[in-house]
C-alpha cells in the first residue's frame, strides 16, 4: 500500500505544486507575450514599411495664369529614405484640338509642408505679369521635375477602321473617344530625413501654347522597396513568424531578468540572515542552559515517606557495569532507614513510660540503655 501511495504523495508534495503553479504562471506569461510580440510585430510593419502606392487627384484651373495648374495634398502618406517611382496619369480626348496639339510640357514640384496653398482670382490686368504659378512657391520646393507629353499618333485609316469595329461599344457608353496618357515624371526619388523634408503637396502646371483639353489628372507615387523592408513585404508570413519570434524571445528574456531582479530586491539580505540565524543560535543556547540547569532527578538519592511505623525508604541511584556498559540496580537500592527509625521509636518510647535518666550509675538505666543499644542493633541488622 505505502509503494502504491508513494507516487501520489510525491505528486501532491509541496515541490510538486510549486512546480506545478510555476509551469502555469509560465504558460499564461508566454501567451500573454506572444499576443504583446504579435501586435508589436504588426505595429512595425505598418510603421515600417510604407504605402507601395499613393494616388492623388489634381483639378486643374483655368484662367487663373498663363498655364493650367493645381495642387494637391499629400498628406503624411510619404516617409524620407524610400524610393518612389513618380508618374502622371492624363484623361484626355482625342480632340482635333488636342492632336494639333503636338507636345506639351507637364511641371511638378513637390512642396515642403510649410507651405500654405491659396488659390487667388487673377485679374487679367494682372496675368499678364505672371510667367509661372512657382514664383509664388519657390521657396518651398523640395522637388522639380518637367517632362514631355503627347497624345498617341494614328492614321486616319486605322483610326476610322477601329471606330467602326467598336461602334457599338460607342453607342452603349461603354467606350469613350479619349486616352490615358501615364508620363514617368521621376524614377527612385528619395527625400531626406526630417519632417521638413517630405513633400506634402504637389504642383502640377501645364505648359502649352494653347490649352489642353483633360478630364482628370493623378499624380502616383509607387515605392519601391529594397533590403528588409522588401523582404518583409514580398514574404510577409516568413517575416512575420522570424520577426514576432524575436520579439518573443526578447520579452521573454526581458520578463526573467525582471523577475530575478524582483526577487534580489524583496528577497532577505544577508545581514538579516545572519541576525536571524543568531537569534536561532542564542534561543538554542538558553534551551540549553535552561535543561542544564534543571536537575536528574532519576541520579538523585531520594527518601520516600511511608504509613504508620514503617521505617522511611531511601532510594539509591542505578550504579553503571563498566564490562556491559549497562545500568544495574543495587540490592540496595530502597532500603529503609533503620537507625533513624529506631532513634525515633526510642525518643517516643521514653515519652510515653516517662522514664529518663535520673542518675548515673543506677541498673535501670544502664539496663534501659543496654536493651536501647540492643534492639537498635536488631533493627539495624535486620
């Protein structure tokens, strides 16, 4: 029974439950971190790792300067040390306007975020003396590009032949007489770090002698990653196992040195220990003086009393055999007290007869002396 119960009592014991309640707490901790690494993780990448791709839409204005331009807003979409690809996207019709065209310029500058964008009704007294929107803005551009733009060359033959295949689709709404033009303004533009330093507008101006006819005009930025910040984008559940695994370890270790660090402060210093373990020390030694003082009584000769006319019994300690090491009890070892007994019998004898000594030399009393001696021998040698 005791062999069958010894593996439940050692799984019960104190150690065990402590080890227990600490594999526990270690469990809950680890999963409780591993969340915490995750959403830390999570955070990284969306601070990290920008947008791959920024629209905006510009309105142009007309009648406002000698070109049609706008601006937009960037926001805080940008970040400094990233590489962006820029590009135009023009909705223009296939005017007859617009294919006499030829080739127009198209300006844009990227402005700092102190500048403060206004939009003032020009007078056209006064438009003739402006020659760009920029004189306005010189002092905040951070980036300047122009480049060249045109609308696609097509024979009047193709032209009519691909009209009457899609008529259809023209009569239908489903396809429209105009053209997306995309114009790479910029390739692997970077911008420095500082907040000053990202753009947060931009402005486009048109550049032709006569207007151009558009629908709409968006600016993209498109980045393009390099180093770590393309490897967490382009294998994104590699990193984010690799990386909420390191940041789970390194809570983790975190986490100890914390707990050992909290233990070494609450923990006794050793002072204390040694004042508590000589407190010990002192309370063992007046345990011990305290039994040291208090007497054997089993090595002690002691008299016991007793009834009537018996004789008192005396008792006398064990005596130690030095050939067996063992205690032996004497003979002796009670024994009654014969010559006292008899003195006092004696004492009581002559009270009760009234009889004493009245004279030296006189046969009663050497004869009351001589029996005296004589029944105290008796007694004695019983």
């Amino acid at each position: 029974m005791d062999l069958i119960m010894k593996p439940a009592r050692v799984a019960t014991s104190k150690p065990a439950v402590k080890t227990y309640l600490n594999a526990v707490l270690f469990m809950i901790t680890s999963a409780i971190l591993l969340g915490l690494a995750s959403l830390a993780y999570i955070l990284f990448y969306l601070n990290y790792v920008p947008q791959i791709g920024i629209e905006r839409i510009i309105h142009l204005q007309y009648g406002d300067g000698p070109h049609p331009y706008g601006i937009t807003s960037l926001d805080s979409s940008l970040i400094s040390q990233q590489a962006y690809d820029i590009s135009l996207s023009l909705h223009v019709p296939r005017s007859p306007s617009n294919l006499a065209q030829g080739n127009f310029m198209l300006s844009l500058s990227l402005l700092s975020p102190s500048y403060n964008p206004s939009y003032p009704s020009i007078s056209p007294a006064y438009s003739p003396k402006l020659t760009t929107i920029y004189q306005d803005a010189k002092d905040d551009v951070l980036f300047f590009s122009r480049r060249p733009a045109i609308l696609t060359y097509s024979s009047r033959l193709v032209s009519s032949t691909e009209t009457l295949f899609a008529l259809p689709l023209y009569i239908f709404g489903l396809k429209r007489e105009s053209e997306i033009l995309h114009v790479p303004m910029a390739e692997l533009a970077t911008f420095p770090k500082g907040w000053k330093n990202i753009p947060a507008y931009a402005m486009l101006e048109l550049q032709s002698e006569q207007e151009v006819q558009v629908y709409d005009v968006r600016i993209q930025f498109k980045a393009r990653f390099g180093g770590l910040r393309w490897v967490m984008y382009n294998h994104r559940i590699v990193s984010f196992v690799v990386f909420t695994f390191a940041f789970w370890m390194s809570e983790c270790l975190f986490a100890i040195l914390g707990w050992l660090a909290l233990q070494a402060i609450f923990a006794k210093s050793p002072e204390q220990v040694k004042e508590v373990k000589g407190d010990e020390t002192d309370t063992a030694t007046i345990k011990n003086e305290e039994e040291e003082d208090e007497p054997d009584l089993s090595d002690t000769p002691r008299t016991f009393p007793t009834y009537g006319r018996q004789p008192p019994l005396r008792y006398t300690p064990k005596t130690k055999d030095e050939d067996s090491e063992e205690y032996v009890m004497d003979e002796t070892a009670i024994q009654p007290l014969a010559a006292e007994a008899d003195d006092e019998d004696d004492e009581e004898f002559q009270h009760r007869s009234g009889r004493t000594d009245s004279g030296i030399g006189t046969s009663f009393s050497e004869g009351g002396e001589r029996s005296g001696v004589k029944r105290r021998t008796s007694r004695g040698g019983r």
